[in-house]
C-alpha cells in the first residue's frame, strides 16, 4: 500500500508538472530580420557617379556622402568575383570589394548604406565602379574595398527589398559614361540565343570569360547583344537556354560594346517558342541565324537534309556575321550526289499573291554542278524525294566564280499563285559529284510572302 500511494504521488506530480509547463508555453515569432541602421543617405547615386566625368579617371571623394541602394546583383553563382551591384531610383553601381562569399552577407534584396568618404569612383571601360585608388606597379588603380575596412564603408539594412528589373529596348541602352542604365538591372524581350548548340561559357582547361550572342526577332529591330559569362560560374557548362522570352542581366559597357551579365539561369526566362512570329503578310521565314558552328550538319526543326545519292547532306555555313546553308561534293570522293535541303509543309491557303524569295551564293566552280529550286504538293516526308512530282522553279542564280566566294544575290520574287489553296513544300536541289563537279552552293534568308 505504501508502494502504491509513492508511486501516486509521483504520477500525480509529473502530470501537474507537465500542465504547469504546457500552460507557461508561448508561441515565438521568428526573429524579425535586420533593420535599416540610423543612417540617413544624402546622395544618390546618379549624383555620386556625375562626379566622375573623365573616362579612366580616378576620383577620390573627399566629403561625406552616402548613398544607399538596394543589392540586385553578387557573387552567388560565381558569375560575378568579389563585386556586387546595387541600384536606388536613380541608376546602379558596381562596388568592388575584396571578400568572397558576398551572396551571404548581401543577399539580393538587402539594403546598404555606403560612407563614400575616402572611396574612389572610377570607371573600367565605361562601366562606373566604386572601391579605393591604389598605386600599383608605377601606376593608379582601381582596387577593391580591402576585406578588413568593408565594415567601415558598408553599413548593411533590411532585407527581402523588392529588386524589380527595368523593362527595356536596346535601342534604349546608351554606352556613355553616365548612362541612366549601366550598372542596373533591365529586362529585355522576346529574345533567343543565336546559337543553341553552345554552353553559357567556356568549359575548357583555359576558363575563358565567353560572349554569346541573344537576338530579337526582326519585328522589334533585329538586334543582337552580349550575354558575357565567366568560365567560373556554377552553369558556365550548361546548354544555353532554347526557346524564346524574357531575359533579365546587369546591363554593363566595354567601350561602346553592349553587354548583358545574368546572375544565374534563372535570369534567362526563355519559355516561348524560339520561332519569331510572322510580321504580316509573311507565310514562311528561315534566315538560318539558329544553326550551330560552321561545317556541322545543319539541322532546322521541320526541315528535311537528305542525302538521297550519295549521302552528301546540306552544312552550316557560318562565318563573320553570316549564318547560311551550303551544300558541296568537293573532297567527299561521291562520283555523283544528289542532295536536298526541303522546307516544312508551308500553306497558301487563303493566300493572295503568294511569292518566294531567297538569295544564293556560289563559290569555287567546278563541272557542271546542278543547283535548283523546286516545289511540290505531294511530298510526303520521306528519305526519297525524287519520288515525289517537283516542279522546277524559276529563280535566279548567282554565277559560280572559279576561285574564291561570289556576293549574294536575290533570287527575285518567284510567283507562287499556282499554288493557291494548297500545301506546299519547297527543295533546293543539288546535284553534283567528285573529283568533276564540285561547285559550293550557298543559301540564305527563304521567305514566303503573300498580301
């Protein structure tokens, strides 16, 4: 019995014990996150870059400004180096500081306060940096906020600040020094790399930085601009993105070239389809500039290369600016060939005063080699063209010089009424073979048009 009333007792004390406990119990908050510091900015930084006004210059402030701006930019995906960007109302700023691991201390979204007194303000190739002058090798520079004396100049604030990009045109995009827009962080639209086949950057032994081009379609201007990505970024080796959409970067200059920095692939909203829409009026448009590196087999959506005698298929032509088809037997040891480049079903239903237009090239005449433009309304896909009914087409065709490559020229307006109410698939046709007939043939820009 006295066993019992102990053991009573302790059950009874732990349970008022657990009740005492359990009606103390409060629910916490999370801790709230930092605040902006009771520092008052007195400049901006438009006002703040206005003080450098000679490119190259090294000008060192010598009152107490301080600006404040929000972090749109930092070193998480190692795209950017011991630097971030930061921007307020009034135009973005590169802040070179030598530390890494900035992405933990100044995220994206957190507000800085920045004692200018005693920095410098310059400019490397007309982006505008801030951090300190130095004396290096006999000469002024530009060097970083030394790690131990970042606590004196930044000051950081709150977080999870909205970072919302400038929606932009290139066309708006200035290379002058005091540019609104270097330095910030735009979105530019409806843009596609120009090659698909290549990686962000380089994935070689040598980890050079890499300037791939991005594109608009030609309804907005047709223009082209850098996206510049270290070898050192978490997706240097990534295929670049596919489709078509949006792209948010840092917008900087070298000189008066253009150029984009992402932050990281999640800046890269390409989720539209990479074919441009057609302006009005236009019924089919190829003008190459998606292929890959010169020489490779080329290879469109849609489109048939076929090989159909002698197994010789149409190439990328890419060389300077130019992006194109091509289609030779020179060197292939094919006595005779027959090759086919053919578009995908293209409709003219509907259509009023249809046309086809392309220019062609030629280059180092040999024999007598075939090149034509044909159509069909019976073609079915299949790896044997020929046994489809083609209608030769009347183009004009460039001359094939002896030596060396010929201009392109137009192939004019090529009537297509025939067709109307129809389906239609247009090949361009060669033939040819080696050692005697071994001509280069060149394609570019086939388009369909109809009013």
């Amino acid at each position: 019995m006295k066993k019992f009333f102990k053991l009573s007792f302790a059950i009874m004390f732990l349970a008022g014990t657990a009740f005492i406990l359990n009606s103390c119990k409060k629910d916490f908050d999370s801790p709230p996150g930092p605040a902006d510091p009771n520092i008052v900015a007195n400049t901006s930084i438009a006002a703040l870059k206005a003080l450098h006004t000679s490119s190259a210059a090294y000008d060192v402030i010598t009152t107490d400004l301080i600006i404040s701006g929000v972090v749109v930019a930092n070193d998480r995906s190692g795209n950017l180096y011991k630097q971030l960007y930061i921007q307020d109302s009034t135009g973005g700023l590169q802040v070179l500081l030598d530390a890494s691991g900035l992405y933990g201390t100044y995220p994206v979204g957190r507000r800085i306060f920045i004692r200018c007194k005693g920095l410098c303000i310059s400019d490397y190739n007309g982006t505008m940096q801030l951090g300190v002058k130095a004396f290096v090798s006999g000469a002024n520079s530009m060097e970083a906020i030394p790690g131990s004396l970042i606590n004196k100049y930044i000051v950081g604030g709150s977080i999870n600040n909205p970072v919302v990009p400038k929606v932009v045109t290139i066309a708006q995009l200035g290379t002058g020094l005091q540019d609104k827009y270097i330095g910030t962080l735009i979105q530019l639209d409806n843009f596609a790399f120009t090659s698909l086949n290549a990686t962000y950057s380089d994935t070689s032994v040598y980890k050079s930085t890499t300037n791939r081009d991005v594109k608009n379609c030609p309804a907005d201007g047709n223009n082209t601009i850098i996206v510049r990505t270290s070898a050192y970024s978490n997706f240097a080796g990534q295929r670049v993105a596919q489709g078509r959409g949006s792209l948010l970067a840092i917008y900087t200059v070298f000189g008066s070239t253009k150029q984009l920095i992402i932050r990281d692939t999640n800046d890269v909203k390409f989720t539209n389809p990479y074919a441009c829409a057609l302006p009005p009026g236009t019924l089919f448009s190829e003008d190459f500039e998606s292929i890959g590196a010169n020489n490779l087999t080329l290879a469109l959506a849609g489109w048939k290369n076929i090989g159909e005698v002698g197994g010789i298929l149409y190439q990328n032509a890419a060389f300077g600016p130019v992006k194109c088809a091509k289609v030779s037997s020179f060197s292939t040891g094919a006595g005779a060939v027959t090759s086919w480049l053919i578009t995908p079903s293209i409709s003219l239903t509907g259509a009023t005063a249809p046309k086809l237009s392309f220019t062609n090239a030629a280059g180092f005449g040999v024999g007598a080699t075939s090149f034509k433009v044909m159509i069909s309304t019976n073609y079915t896909g299949s790896s044997t063209p020929s046994t489809a009914t083609w209608t030769e087409l009347p183009a004009t065709f460039i001359t094939p010089p002896a030596t060396g490559f010929s201009s392109f020229i137009s192939s004019g307006q090529i009537n297509l009424s025939a067709y109307i109410g129809q389906n239609v698939f247009i090949g361009f046709k060669y033939q040819g073979g080696d050692p005697s007939a071994t001509t280069t043939w060149e394609i570019d820009d086939v388009r369909v048009t109809a009013l």
